[in-house]
C-alpha cells in the first residue's frame, strides 16, 4: 500500500519509532512528590473518617472507606486511577504539581500512570497485610475447641448467601456468570472484628452463642479465603470449566492445609532464630519474610496471593511469639493497611448508581437484592445450630451478618481482575457498608432479653 503511494516505508516507520522514544517520560522525582502528596491525601482521610465513625460508634474501617470516596473519583478527585475512566486532567495532585512543582504538562500523563501504579501496589502490599494480621488472629487450637456446630453455622453462613446471590442474580438480572460467581462470593464473609467487639461490649463474648459465632466468623475466614483465592482464578480465565474449578478448590484447601501442618515443622527452627537474634526486628522480619514467601508462591501457583499471607499468619500463630508477633504486627497494620482501604472508596463511583439515569437503576435494585440475600443468607446459618437448648439462634445469625473488611478485600479483588461490572462493585460495597452497619445495633436488639453472663458484667458501649 506504502509503494502505491510513492511512499518508502523504512524512513516513515523510523521516524515513527524516533517520535515514540522521544515522547515525555516521567520524571523520578515528579513521580515521588506525586505519591507523597497522594499519601497525605490517603492518610488525611484515613483518620478524620476513621475517628469520626468511632465516634458515631461505627467501625473505623468504614470510615476509612467513605474517606476514599470523599477523595476519590466521586468527589474530590485527590486520588484518582486510570481505570476509573479518567486522565491526568482529573487529577487534582497533578494540577497541584503543575503548578507547584514544575510539572511539564506534556509529562502529566506518564507521571499520572506511574504514580497510581505505585499507590495501587502498596494497597496490594496493605492487603496482604491485613490477611496475615487475620491469620495470625485465627487461632487453631480454638476452632478446634468450639467443635461441630461452628462449623455447621460456617458452612451454611457460606453456601446459603453463595448460592442465592449467585443463582438470582444469572437468573434476576441476567448478570454474566463469572461476574455472578464472585458476587455471590463476597455475600460469604463475616467480620470477626466488629462481632466480637459487640459482643465484648454487651457482655455475651464468653456465652455459648459468643463461642460458637466467633468460632464460625474465624472458619468463615478460612472458606471465605479459599473461595476468593477459586473465583479470582476463575476471573482471570473469564469463563466456567468444572474441571477448572475443582482443580483450583483442590489446590486451594491443599494450599492452605499443607501451608499449616508443614509450618508446625518451621515453628521450631522460627522460635530458634527469633531467639538467636539480637538486633531489631528480630521476630517480625522472619515472620513478614515467610508471609511474603508464602504470598509469593501462591500466586505464581494461579492463587491469590493472600491466601499465603492468611497461610503465614495461621501457622505463626501457633509459635511461641505468636501473641508479641500481634503486637509487632499491628504498627506495620496501620501503615500499610489505610491505603488499601481508602484506595478501595477512592476507586468507587457512585454516579454509577445515580437514580436519575435510567441505565443505573438495575444497579440499585441489584445492591438492594445482594442486601437481602447477604442478611437472611447469614441469620439462615444461625437456625442450623442444633442438639444445643436454650441457645438463641436469632443471635448467633445476626453475630455472622456483618461483613467489615473482609468483604471489601472480595470486592476490591473482583474489581481489579476486570470481573465486575461499576454498578456490579458498588452494589457489593454497599452491601458491605449496610450490612456492616446494621449488625451492631441488631445484636444488642436480640440479646436485650437475656441476662450477661457472669464472668462478664454487661458495659456500656
């Protein structure tokens, strides 16, 4: 076609790829005053809206998720992502380093796809370490303990929301099938957090319902991760094969059951090293290189890399450090851990599920059914406890409703492998937020008429 023209193809192609390799790059040090500042945004967020629901009475984390909306793409455009669908123009930060910082306009947009990808891999890093911080919550022995009716309650807290969100939305909404599958899947999660301080509050963490909903929140967990670690697999090939899909439940649950009894090995020869060393972070280097390894090796198998750091974390729990590991734990926790949390409400549109415009409106009746099939799927699990009498099974169903952010680590998932739909993601945040709001005031409803225990005297919340 070039020859028919009178035109040689060689210069022009040379002086294509010379236009390419002269187009601006972004700058190092842009880049790095571009994250601080998106970093201070983060942060900023993280704590007005994280104290200010804790004063409501409400779990931080949501805080720190209506936080990211306020600076996200819905609102103020602080911390924006290329996928949202915008560009370096929508971004406040690099209107602010044009200005402030001698931003070359005609280098905005490689400084813009840098920055978010450097802010999108330390929420990655967040996750993880908030999957290792639950791990190493998730104590063994005492699943053990609390026996077969929490696992009863876990399993049908699991299948039921499943099964129903996923079934009604193929056949309600016509939702595509991997889309349904992983939707259905964060209907499974159960906050262990926010149950047991409830409960802790209204003094009914030693009764008999306490015991078994902490135990089936904590097994929750472990299906909960095994599920996600399945249908993020599956998302990443976009279609359903059963032979698929059982190869990778397989390799899950051999995963993280191998990871725990060959960690029953490793826990001699971690306390060992822990004790021969002497500098700083004796303890918690080991344990982070192992949560990392793990993560590693998980996701090169085809997994989720959480489901390694859940993996590390349940086997460090059972070492001799187990409990100092916590604390150590927790300051990296509250770092790390904000930025995937305000990241996940920087990243939520809610124009998506604006009224006005008719094409959103399936959107809302969506979240609305997720709604109802995440509250009546878990008070359905806690009518499954049998051979216990004078139990209130009302309770133990409202204590596995909330799903805090163990459901916003399925959401965020499902949104970066490209499974779900905007409205699709939002529906499932919302169902997070409500479900997790709702539980609180749910719980003290439904343990009114009974007396708190006597090892635990009834406090104020």
């Amino acid at each position: 076609m070039f020859s028919s023209l009178g035109v040689d193809p060689v210069p022009l192609l040379a002086n294509t790829i010379e236009g390419i390799s002269e187009a601006p790059e972004a700058d190092g040090n842009i880049v790095l005053l571009a994250v601080l500042l998106s970093l201070v945004a983060i942060y900023t967020a993280s704590k007005v809206g994280g104290e200010f629901f804790n004063w409501l009475g409400f779990p931080p984390v949501l805080g720190e998720l209506v936080g990211g909306v306020v600076i996200g793409i819905s609102a103020l455009h602080l911390v924006v992502f290329p996928e949202g669908g915008v560009g370096a123009s929508d971004s406040v930060i690099m209107q602010i380093l044009s200005s402030t910082a001698g931003l070359d306009i005609s280098a905005a947009g490689a400084t813009f796809e840098a920055q978010s990808e450097v802010i999108s891999v330390l929420a990655e890093i967040g996750v993880i370490v908030l999957l290792f911080e639950i791990g190493l919550e998730s104590n063994i022995r005492e699943l053990l303990e609390v026996g077969v009716q929490s696992l009863v309650v876990a399993i049908v807290g699991v299948v039921a929301p499943f099964f129903a969100g996923t079934i009604g939305l193929i056949l309600l909404f016509n939702v595509p099938p991997v889309a349904a599958i992983f939707a259905g899947a964060a209907l499974t999660a159960t906050s262990i957090g926010i149950t047991s301080r409830v409960l802790a509050e209204i003094g009914r963490l030693s009764s008999k319902e306490g015991q078994i909903i902490l135990g089936a929140a904590v097994m929750d967990d472990i299906l909960g991760i095994i599920v996600l670690a399945v249908v993020a697999s599956l998302a990443k090939t976009g279609e359903i094969d059963v032979t698929n899909i059982i190869f990778l439940i397989i390799s899950a649950t051999v995963f993280l059951v191998g990871a725990i009894l060959l960690g029953r090995f490793f826990n001699d020869t971690f306390v060992t090293l822990a004790k021969q060393f002497k500098t700083r972070g004796r303890i918690v280097i080991p344990a982070f290189i192992l949560a990392l390894l793990l993560s590693y090796i998980a996701a090169a198998i085809g997994l989720e890399a959480i489901l390694g750091a859940f993996a590390a974390g349940l086997v460090l729990d059972e070492t001799e450090p187990g409990k100092e590991l916590e604390e150590l734990t927790r300051p990296i926790s509250d770092v790390l851990v904000p930025i995937f949390f305000v990241t996940v409400g920087a990243k939520t549109n809610l124009e998506v599920l604006n009224p006005a415009v008719p094409d959103n409106r399936q959107g809302l009746v969506i979240a609305s059914f997720l709604i109802v099939v995440a509250i009546f799927g878990k008070v359905i699990s806690g009518f499954s406890v049998f051979g216990v009498e004078n139990i209130n099974r009302l309770a133990i169903g409202v204590g596995m409703i909330p799903r805090g952010e163990v459901g916003l680590v399925f959401a965020a998932v499902g949104s970066d492998s490209g499974a779900l739909s905007p409205s699709l993601d939002v529906a499932i945040i919302l169902m997070v937020i409500l479900t997790t709001f709702v539980a609180p005031p749910l719980l003290r409803v439904v343990f009114r008429d009974d007396e708190p225990t006597a090892t635990e005297p009834k406090t104020t919340a």
